[in-house]
C-alpha cells in the first residue's frame, strides 16, 4: 500500500516540470528560484538613439516547451494500483492520490498561463531573465502593447528592438516601452513614430521626408502617392525652388512635389520632372509646339531652323510672318515649316525664295541642275542652260509646271522643279556697268567682260539690266564681233595672230606659233581664224587646259557639263585639234544656218555651250585681241 503511494507521487512530480525552450528570450522555466516579480515599473526614460534595425518579422516562439507541458499535463490523473483480486479492500478515502498542483507554463484553451503554487500569475513576471505580462485571468501577453509596453509573439517583452505588430512597426527602448510622438535616432538613421507608437514611413513630417522603411530620406527621392519629392541631406523636402540634381534642373511646388508636364515662367517641366533643355515641347494644353534652348527657356521672336516661335514661344503655322530682323515675309506650313519655291494660298500663287522670304516683286530665279532646258510654248526644246545661271522672271504668262523666263535674248518656259527662286538684296544678278571707256558685263562678283565702247547715254556707277546684251533703258549696243559672219576672214596675218600670245603674256600654250595653222583652218573651211584662236582661248585656257594638253582639244568639242574630261573628242595632235574643230564648227553649226556666235536666242551659243553668255565671252577675246593688233577687224 505505501509503495503504490510513492509510485504515484513519483509520477506527478515529472508531470509538473516544464521543457526549456530552444531561444533564451522566450525561454518559460518552473524554476522558481529564477522568477521574480515585476513589483517596480519598468525604467521610463528612454534613449534616442537606438541601435537596432526593424527585423522583417520578429522571432516565432518555440512552442515545443509549451506542447510538452501540454503533454506533461495530462499525466496529472491520480494514479490508482490496482491489489490482488483475491484482496478485496479498497483503498481508504484518507490516502486516495491528491490532485497534483500546477507550477510553471501551461496552455490552457490555446492562451498560455504562468503557474505558481497552483496560481496563475497577474501582472509583471520575469522568468530566465526575461520580462512577460500576463493579464487579470493569468493570460500572457503576447504580439500586443500593453501600458507602452511591447511584447513578442513569444510573450517576451521588447528592448532595444523593432517588433511588428498587426502589420505596424514599432520601437522598444531599453526600458520595454514603445517610442511614442517624436525622433528616435536607431543605428544612425532618424525614425519618426506617431502618437499611437507607430512607426512613420511614406510621409511627411514637418517638411522631413520618410521613406517606405521609415528612415529619413536624405539626399533622396521619395514617392508618395503618386507624387515626388526630393530631401537634402538636412532630410527636409524642397518648396518653391528650383534645385540641380545630378546634373537635371528639377523645380518643386510650393507643397515640395516636384514640378511635371507643367511650364515654370519660360522653363518647362517634362513628365520625368527635368527641365527641358535644347529640344521641341508639345503642350497639348496650348495645342502647340514650343523649343526650349540650351539653359531651358523657350525661343521667342525668333527662328529655330525653318520654324518660328512667335511671343511667347507659341510655333507659327499655317499663317504669315513678318521678321524685322530680315525685313522679310515668310509664309509658315502646317507643319510649322517656312514655304520655299511657289505656293498656293488661298487660291493664289506665291513665290519664296530657298530661305524662305516672299519675293513681292518676282523677278529672278537661279538654275539648280547641272543643266537645265528651256522650251517653246508647244513643248519643243529652244535651247538650254548651265548650272547657276540667272534667269528673269516673266509672271504675265506660265505653261503649267513651266514658268515663262528669259535669258540671253531667249524667251521660254522652264520647269519649276528646276528653278529656285533669287532675292535681289542677297544674290549677285548679272548686269553691265561703265567706267566712261568700256561697256562691262559684270556676270559675278569676280568675273566680267568688256562688250562694247562706252557711249554718252552711259551713266558711270549705275547698273543697266537686259534681257539679250543689246537693248537697255536709254540706249541700244551693237557688239558685232558677236554677230559677225564667221565665215568672212580675218584682216589679220599668220604672224599677227602669233603675236598675241606675247603680247597677251600667256606662257606655255601649246596654240603658241600656230598662226599658220588657224589660218590654214580659215582657208580650208571658210571659218575665221581670229575667231578660231578666241574660240580656243575660252575653252582651253589658252591652250594650257588638262583637256587641251591630254586630248589636243581645244574647243570643247563633246565636253559635256555632267563629265567635260571623259567625254571630250581626242585629236591626234595640236594641228589636228585646230583644223578638225573647224571642220566640225563648219559642219556641224556654220552650214547649219548657225554663222555667227549669238546668244541664247540665235547663232551658235544656242546649242553649242549651256553658258547663256558664251558667245558673248568669245566676242569680248575677239574684241581685245583686235584692239591690241591695231584694229583691223
């Protein structure tokens, strides 16, 4: 009977000791000598700076010390043994098993309790050195704050520590309380917590800008719904400023968001928040183009490539612009694009040039292909023109496409697409000029020709214009070496001739001494020598050309304007190149009607050369050598 009793009492003294837990903080022991109560309250003052980063989630409890205890509970039933069956006695009522007493951590419905003497313990108790609260029925607190006080899932309340609670982060000073309405300063970083302990994060706090994990930004930027801010490194947001970051001008309203897809006086904002800078804007709330330039404000009165930005930076189109500083109309295109060439608005025709001023009084257009055709009203080809050459505009009468045009005494039609439109005040136009003894024709700043004797209805300094080299306002010219007969010869002798490369100073021609030969050419094909040797001193640089030199062609006989070196004829030597060239001038343009040199309108300068003044170069050679041998032409 007494050893049945020890057994028994064996038995419930194993069922009341508790498993230790595998993490110190959260460790439940039975030890009583190890638990002391909380009587004082826990040390208010709490430290700012704290050194300790908010953990992803606090540490789970081990909750293998709790399932044994568990386990050890249920062996707490009396244990009756059981006698002989041939020993019917029963047990007396006065040495029946106790009912064991509850000491240490049980769990009891899920919530556990702290057992001492059979009590659940209230209040504060710290057990392995280790601060839990349980509430009035016993129950431990656990993942709460109570009285300021954070605890863990363990139960184990917090010190120097982050703990998350319900999804909200707080801090726990060395005290256990929770950090309440002001800075706190953990692992060099400054927090924000608010009245009710929680931790601060995508906000603003008194212009301190706190990022998504609750630090203060610095030198930063911060998204908060949907807006940007930007924190220095004092941590405070920008407002009403502009401010260079990384090298982008970025501008903040007066709230500290930051500025986009919005204008800041001349300056805009683009989506990203950078200002733009050297580029096109399109503000769709002005449904117009704007160019911001290099330090980011709009242009404004003036031209970016072929494009206008009127006051206020508003992109010109479909609308007529006057610019003062060219003292010109422009016309400007849908796109916003200045018109060049003609241009129909509203229903009528205007003409700009390639830099797009309006020509009011349309006079000239200048040749843009290597070579371009002039034609008759029908269609047929009159003749045609080199690369450059200025043309007059006749706008009485046009032929479709074609414009109605004069050059070098020729009237026709050439294809717009072959013409671009000339400014007086800007291009150099062909016209004569006097110096009281000659008649100049001044075809480019650098080059003109003599072409006539000066006369008294000649006025020195003026410039006189015409359309074929003969009729001007006030007098009329007869240059008859330009007109001349080509057929008729020349005054002039063999050893003439020869002189004029001396008296001319031209060295190395290889036309030097080929008197005879020209005029053995006049003789054999009834072509005048002097013009013969004029002819070939305009083709041929007096005879030094690479083409005169390679080929023995001194005439330009097939050398066309698209490749003159390659398709020019090749003559076996410099006689041939004389006599030959006179024979196909004879056979190809004199017999032909063609018998004098002309202009663009008659004789051979129709078809023999695009220059529209060729014939009138020759004429001038022909007039000079002529003044220099005495005359005699």
């Amino acid at each position: 009977m007494k050893r049945t009793l020890l057994v028994s009492t064996a038995v419930l003294a194993l069922a009341i000791v508790p498993t230790t837990s595998v993490f110190a903080e959260d460790s439940k022991t039975t030890d009583q000598s190890q638990t002391t109560n909380k009587s004082q309250s826990v040390d208010k003052n709490q430290s700012k700076d704290k050194n300790q980063i908010p953990a992803s989630e606090e540490k789970k409890v081990v909750e293998n010390t709790k399932n044994e205890a568990e386990k050890t509970e249920k062996k707490k039933e009396p244990v009756v043994v059981k006698e002989n069956n041939s020993k019917k006695e029963a047990i007396p009522n006065k040495e029946k098993v106790e009912e064991a007493h509850k000491n240490g951590w049980q769990k009891e419905h899920g919530k556990w309790l702290f057992y001492e003497n059979n009590q659940p313990i209230k209040n504060w108790k710290k057990i392995a050195s280790v601060w839990y609260f349980f509430d009035q029925n016993g129950i431990m607190a656990s993942n709460t704050i109570v009285n300021d006080y954070a605890f863990r899932t363990s139960g184990a309340m917090v010190e120097n520590s982050w703990v998350k609670i319900a999804d909200k982060w707080y801090y726990a000073t060395d005290s256990g309380k929770i950090v309440r309405n002001r800075w706190e300063k953990i692992s060099n970083v400054w927090y924000y917590f608010k009245q009710d302990g929680v931790m601060a994060s995508n906000v603003l706090v008194n212009d301190y800008l706190l990022n998504s994990s609750g630090a203060m930004a610095q030198n930063a930027w911060v998204k908060i719904t949907d807006k940007w801010y930007y924190a220095t490194d004092s941590g405070k947001i920008l407002r009403n400023k502009w401010e260079k970051i990384k090298g982008t001008w970025y501008y903040f309203n007066s709230d500290g968001v930051m500025a986009s897809n919005q204008w800041k006086d001349a300056y805009y904002l683009k989506n990203s928040g950078a200002m733009a800078e050297k580029e096109w804007i399109f503000d769709k709330s002005y449904n117009s183009w704007f160019y911001l330039k290099s330090g980011g404000a709009y242009a404004s009165r003036e031209w970016i490539g072929a494009y206008y930005l009127k006051s206020g930076g508003y992109m010109a189109k479909n609308e007529w612009i006057f610019d003062p500083n060219y003292n010109a109309w422009y016309y400007l295109k849908e796109d916003g694009s200045y018109v060049t060439g003609s241009f129909n608005i509203k229903n009528k025709e205007y003409f700009f040039q390639s830099n797009g001023k309006w020509i009011q009084s349309l006079k000239y257009f200048k040749v843009k292909p290597i070579t371009a055709y002039i034609y008759s009203e029908s269609g047929d080809i009159l003749s045609y023109v080199n690369q450059g050459s200025i043309v007059t505009y006749d706008g009485s009468k046009s032929k479709g496409s074609r414009l109605a045009v004069s050059i070098s005494g020729l009237s026709g039609y050439m294809n717009q697409s072959d013409l671009a439109l000339v400014d007086e005040g800007s291009e150099f136009i062909p016209h004569y000029t006097t110096d009281g003894r000659f008649l100049y024709h001044e075809l480019s700043p650098y080059t003109s020709i003599r072409v006539a004797p000066h006369t008294s209805a000649m006025k020195i300094g003026k410039k006189y214009y015409s359309k074929d080299g003969e009729h001007f306002d006030g007098f009329t010219i007869k240059n008859r070496f330009l007109f001349k007969n080509l057929t008729e010869p020349t005054n002039y002798s063999a050893d003439e001739l020869n002189r004029v490369y001396s008296m001319m100073n031209i060295r190395n021609s290889r036309l030097a001494g080929k008197g005879a030969i020209f005029k053995e050419a006049e003789k054999r094909y009834g072509v005048n020598a002097l013009y013969l040797m004029a002819h070939s001193a305009l083709e041929s640089a007096w005879g030094r050309s690479q083409i005169a030199n390679d080929k023995n062609n001194f005439f330009g006989i097939a050398a066309y304007d698209t490749s003159p070196y390659d398709s020019a004829k090749k003559f076996d030597d410099v006689d041939k190149g004389i006599l030959g060239a006179a024979k196909w001038i004879r056979e190809n343009y004199i017999d032909r009607g063609r018998d004098h040199l002309g202009n663009k309108a008659t004789g051979m300068n129709v078809r023999y050369a695009s220059d529209p003044y060729w014939g009138e170069k020759i004429a001038s050679i022909m007039m000079n050598i002529n003044s220099r041998l005495g005359g005699k032409d």
